[in-house]
C-alpha cells in the first residue's frame, strides 16, 4: 500500500519539477498524473539496466531519471494538446 502511495506522492513531486523545467501548462491533475507515468517508467528503465532499487541516502540518479521520463511525458502531452 505505501508503495502505491508514495509514487502518487514522488510522482506528483516529479510532475511539478518536470513541469517547471519544461515550462509547460498543465492542471494539476495531469501534472500528478504525468509525473507518475514519469516516475513508473523511470523506475522501468532503471531496473532494465540493474539499476538496484533500494539504494541508502538520497538517490540522485532516480530523482534526474523520473525527471527526464516526465518530462518527456509532459512534453508529449502537450504537444498532442497544442492547437494547430
């Protein structure tokens, strides 16, 4: 139960980092809901590379990752939301 919890929370953490280096506007439901997406597959690509899960202290090389992920997935949002 914490483990879904603390992604929603982590995720909603991510989605406002990746959205204010993406510069993009977003609500807040899609922000939490992409920044999740950002963290899932975040923590996807790093466990197909070995990268290990539990790691002591904080793990810098997760928080960039899920960042880079969801901003991807926000840049991806908006594009496919942007008026032509």
């Amino acid at each position: 139960m914490f483990n879904v919890i603390g992604t929603i929370i982590f995720g909603a953490v991510i989605g406002f980092l990746a959205k204010f280096f993406k510069g993009a506007s977003l609500s807040v439901a899609a922000t939490v809901i992409l920044g999740v997406v950002g963290v899932v597959l975040g923590n996807l690509i790093l466990s197909a590379f070995g990268y290990p899960i539990d790691t002591r202290g904080i793990d810098w090389i997760r928080w960039i990752v899920c960042t880079l992920t969801a901003m991807a997935a926000i840049g991806i949002y908006a594009g496919s939301q942007a008026k032509k």
